[in-house]
C-alpha cells in the first residue's frame, strides 16, 4: 500500500512543485513506484512541470466523476518509466471536487504503486484541504524569508488537526553565503523556530533544476528522496564551500553579482 504523502506549503513561489516532481523523479529513479497527484485545481500544473501534458488524455476529475478508470487518467513519464502523473482538473477549475471524492480515487491506485506524492496548493483555502484529507505523511516546504516562514508556520498548525502520521520540513532556496555571514537563519535555526523536524535542505544554485530532457535531478533532491525511502535525517550541507579562505571569495564574488 502506498504512503500518501501531500507537499504543501503557505506561500506560493518557494518551489512546492518543484520539489514534489524532483522527488518523484529521484524515489521512481531508485526503483519505488511512484504517483504525481496534482491536487491544485486552480493552477494545475504537475503535468507541465513534468513535461507530460501532451501524455494525459483523463485527469483526476474524468475518473471521479466515471469517464475512465483510475488508472486511466494516470500518465506515465517517458524517462522514469515507475513514474506517473496524475492531472488534476483541466475543463473546469472552477468545479467543486469534494475531498473525499480525491481521497477514493487515491485509496484506489494505492494497493498500485509505493507513493503517491499530492502537490497541494499553497494557503490554508479549500485545496490545501482537500490535498491534506487524502494523505497520512506531509512535507512542508519553505524557504529562509520571513513571510515564508509566518506562512509556513499557519499551515503547520492546521496540518496539526490532521491525524497525520509524521509532518516535515523541507527548507528550499538555501544560500549558504548568507548562511555564513549570518543574514539568514541557518536550516537549524528555521527547524526550531518552526517546531518541525528537518528532513530536507535545498539550496539556490545553477546546478538545480527539474529532471527533463535528460538531466537528473541535484544531489539535495537525492539526498531527499533517501531520507523519505530509508526514515533516515541526512543533510545536505549548503555552507561547507563558503568557509575558510577561499570560502570568503567565494561569499564576495556571490555578493557582486
């Protein structure tokens, strides 16, 4: 049965999306069977991210509402053949789906696959809730800034009224020079301030992107993506190349440009 796990966050724009297809991409690449579930029905952009839009002929509502099975609607990616994505509603956003509809389609294609990963919308509205309702795990994804934080703290504490097996942190958009010289709060200091185990660090460099056309997903988002697979806490460590001498041109050169 697979662990339903929604990636959710307060704010829009601190890569929610971004992490949930990376770490499809990354369980899928190490042999799990994975399900991308796009629960925001206003943006619904899963498929986009994942360069599949052209693959799903169904979307999550043609199969709750009977036009096709479940398994159906689901669109398997052509570089991670255990990945597949499943797009939420197309012809008409503004149609209300119930949670519990999207938690009965999701309870169907468990027994299928090991995770299903449920992109929610940002916020606390009614997509957030529907998102949550149909899932056991979540992983709040934030990044240093101050309204990221006060957001992710509100949806922390509604996620807390969910009977939830385990909710953590995933701090994405890191910069370890600003770490060093202390113009952020480090990962540590966020995971405390937040009352909320760490289970993922992400930080902003050229070197990550999406997995298309390709190119496979950061190191961080493999580090991840062990971490969920094997209940285990390892970091990725955003400041190691800004320390020391060498680290402090490193910081400058950042700095100018």
């Amino acid at each position: 049965m697979a662990r339903k796990i929604v990636i959710t966050s307060g704010k829009g724009g601190v890569g929610k999306t971004t992490v949930a297809a990376n770490l499809g991409m990354c369980l899928s690449a190490m042999g799990e069977r994975v399900i991308l579930a796009d629960a925001d029905f206003g943006l619904n952009n899963i498929d986009v991210v994942c360069g599949v839009e052209n693959l799903c002929p169904y979307d999550i509502v043609d199969a709750i509402e009977g036009r096709c099975r479940p398994r159906q609607a689901l669109a398997r990616h052509p570089q991670y053949p255990n990945l597949f994505v499943l797009a939420s509603n197309h012809t008409d956003p503004q149609k209300y789906i119930s949670p519990q509809a999207v938690r009965l389609i999701l309870d169907q294609l468990a027994p299928r696959v090991d995770y299903i990963l449920i992109d929610s919308p940002a916020g606390i509205e009614g997509g957030f809730h529907r998102a949550a309702a149909a899932a056991d795990e979540a992983l709040v994804v934030t990044t240093p800034h101050i309204s990221s934080l006060r957001d992710a703290d509100k949806v922390i504490g509604v996620l807390q009224s969910y009977r939830l097996k385990s909710i953590d942190l995933v701090i994405n958009m890191v910069r370890g020079d600003l770490v060093v010289d202390g113009e952020i709060l480090s990962p540590r200091e966020i995971s405390e301030v937040l009352k909320l185990p760490l289970i993922g660090i992400i930080p902003q460099e050229d070197g990550i992107f999406l997995g298309k056309e390709g190119k496979a997903p950061s190191k961080a988002f493999r580090v991840l993506a062990g971490n969920i697979l094997r209940h285990t806490r390892k970091l990725c460590n955003v400041t190691h190349k800004y320390n020391g001498f060498f680290g402090s041109i490193r910081r400058s050169l950042k700095k100018s440009l």
